[in-house]
C-alpha cells in the first residue's frame, strides 16, 4: 500500500472533496476570504511596483542631485524624475523658491534672494510634500494589515461553524461513526486552511513593504534636511539686520536721486 495515498496535501481531490462537503456558512466564509485575497494581492502587486520604482527612480535622481552645485539646476534643465519621492520633495520646494525670487526678491550684491519668512514658507511647502508623499507609500496597506490579522480568524469562524453542523447533524442522525464525521470536519476545516492561505502572504509582503517604506521615508527626511540647508546657504537672505538697514537705506536713497549725493564742506569761523 502506498503510505502517500492517504496524505491529504498529496491527494488530488482532497481540495475538491472539502469544498464540496463544506456548510453554506462555510462557503459563504470561503467566498469572504477569497474576496480579502483578491484585494490583497492587488495591493501586493501594485506597491512591489510602484516601491521597486521608487527606489530605481529615486538613485537616479540622487545621482544627479549630488552632481549639481546649485540646488536648483535640476528644475532649471527641466529634469524629470516622475516616481522618485525624493524629487516630488525636491520639485515642490524648487517651485517655491522660484516663486519667491520673482515675486518677493532680496537684491544681496546684485543677486537676487529671499528673505526668511519667505524661506518659512518653503520649510512648510517641504514638510507638506514629505507628508503626502509618506501617505502616497503607505497607501493601501491597511488591506494587507486586514488580510493579515483578519484572514485566519475568519477561517476560524467558518472552522467553528461548520463543525457545529457537523455535529448537529451527527446529533441529528444519531450516528456517530468516523464515516459521518469525516467529510463535514473536512469541508469545515477548509476555511482555515483557505484563511491562512490569505493570511500568510500578505504577512510577509507587510513586513518586507513596511521596511521599504519607513527606509524612503527616512531618506525623504535626510534629504529635506540637506535640501532645506543648501536653499539657504544659495538663496535665502542672511545678513546682519544692520546690513539690511543700511543696504535698503541706500536703495531708498538711490530711488529719490541722491545716489550722488556728498555731504557740503564745514564753513569756517
């Protein structure tokens, strides 16, 4: 006799024969759980996608980003790194910058600047875009965290359920041979069977997103930091107050004509 024949994971029909066997409570849960898997793997294909091109786009724009001396060179050549959280950070704050300079401009020396509540302005353009783009990741992984806790209890209450008609039934007939237990007890534990079938993958694929995802968003957060210091470093306004008073004192004077303008000799006595 061969040992494998009774070896239910082994037999071809052993799948078949508890669907088949199963309560209408336990289809009905079994329909439940195949809708969660659905889902599920919906989820899981469409974040593996848009995390691996994140992560692709995003070395590329870091490339080029280290490469440029001014931080706004890549929004000047009109660059484009679409799927790289990074450069949606980068694309945001640029545009506020350039708003401001044409705008609200600080003439420093002949170059244009921006003074510091228009670099606030640009500090909250960044947090707000590191926000959306934190919740744009994490998007969708509430379905996998569902599937997750969710799909083996689900299973369970087809399990229970239908081992309650089983033995009802049994009740019912009163005969309580192996025979008329069997295929009830099969067709209940296939819910849980099918729930951990759910629960299992959308396990490892939350683990392994939510790494990914708190590793890009502690890179969105390294890079808005080092983003934010090279703005104003370039472009924001940082003189002394006493400069700035003097130097618009000037421009004021240069305005009304007096940029000639020498004080008359001392008469004397």
């Amino acid at each position: 006799m061969n040992p494998f024949e009774f070896t239910p994971i082994l037999a071809s029909n052993a799948f078949q024969f508890a669907i088949e066997k199963a309560t209408t409570e336990g289809k009905i849960t079994i329909a439940v759980l195949m809708v969660v898997s659905l889902f599920s793997w919906t989820v899981i294909i469409t974040k593996v996608r848009q995390l691996y091109r994140a992560r692709k786009t995003a070395r590329k724009f870091f490339t080029s980003y280290r490469e440029t001396r001014d931080p706004l060179e890549i929004s000047r050549r009109g660059e484009q790194f679409d799927g790289a959280p990074a450069y949606e950070l980068y694309i945001t704050a640029a545009e506020e910058v350039e708003y401001h300079l044409k705008h609200n401009p600080v003439e420093v020396k002949g170059q244009p600047r921006i003074s510091q509540a228009s670099f606030d302005s640009v500090r909250i353009a960044l947090e707000r875009a590191a926000s959306a783009e934190a919740l744009a990741l994490e998007k969708g992984m509430i379905v996998l965290s569902t599937a997750v806790a969710g799909g083996p209890f689900i299973g369970l209450l087809g399990t229970v359920w239908g081992v309650m008609e089983t033995f009802a039934g049994i009740a019912r007939a009163g005969s309580a041979n192996l025979t008329a237990m069997a295929p009830g007890v099969a067709g209940a534990l296939i819910a849980t069977v099918i729930g951990l079938l759910v629960a299992i993958p959308a396990m490892f694929a939350y683990n392994f997103m939510v790494t990914t995802i708190r590793a890009i968003t502690q890179e969105l957060d390294g890079f808005a930091t080092e983003y934010a210091t090279q703005i104003e470093h370039k472009y924001v306004d940082n003189r002394p107050l006493a400069d700035e008073i003097t130097d618009a004192l000037r421009s004021s004077l240069r305005e009304q004509g007096y940029e000639n303008y020498a004080a008359p000799p001392a008469h004397s006595t």
